[in-house]
C-alpha cells in the first residue's frame, strides 16, 4: 500500500475475517524515497456493546520500521479519538494488527482506524 499526502486509512477486522496485517502478511506501507509516515490511530467506541469499558489503553498491533530499527506499538487511549502514533524514520513501514476477538456480551470493545500519510520532511 503506498501512503501519499491524501490519508489512506486501515480499519482493525474480526479474527475470521481477512488476513492482512498478520505475522505471515503484514501491512507494508511506502511512500517514495525522501517522505515519511506519519500514523494517527482514529478510535471508535462499540455503542452495540453492554459494558461500561475501563480507561485503561488498549494495545492492538505494532508498527516496524526497519529503517530505523525501531517498533511502535499501536495502542488506542480512553481520552482521545485522534492520536499520532508514530513518523517513520525511513519510507517503508510494515503493520501487524492483532485481530478482533469474539466479544462477550458484557465487553466492550473499541474499533480503530489507522491513518497514514506520506510526509516530506526537509
């Protein structure tokens, strides 16, 4: 997937549902040579659910950025719907999500949206 200056998003899925952005296939996001990557994690409360949900952070994937020899992890928090994650140090990411579960009745369970853009940095 190649990331440009119009955001290109990735939303979290269900366990029996796809398979990319697993340890066997990653996401891998570029954007041509002399940009970066600017992630933003968007989170999405399940109002299907019936629980009341803690405020504790949620972590649901990681970001590698083997440029830089560096990981991210993708965790929402409970106090913003927008968050930046990460700027790559290098013009290739890849992204592992872990997938959604099979909720019980009385959890609840967030959605996310990732938001990727290039970025030229001078």
């Amino acid at each position: 997937m190649t990331a440009s200056k119009n955001p290109t998003h990735i939303i979290n899925q269900s366990a029996n549902q796809g398979i990319c952005g697993t340890k066997s296939q990653p996401w891998i996001v570029d954007v041509p040579i002399g940009q970066k990557i600017r992630i933003s994690i968007l989170t999405f409360r399940d109002t299907h659910s019936g629980g009341g949900g803690g405020k504790q952070s949620s972590c649901q994937g990681i970001i590698v950025d083997e440029t830089g020899k560096r990981n991210a992890s993708i965790c929402r928090g409970e106090s913003q719907r927008e968050k930046e994650l990460y700027l790559s140090t290098g013009s290739q990411v890849k992204i592992f999500l872990n997938p959604l579960e099979p909720r019980k009745h009385d959890e609840d369970q967030a959605l996310i949206l990732l938001k990727l853009e290039g970025e030229t940095v001078f």
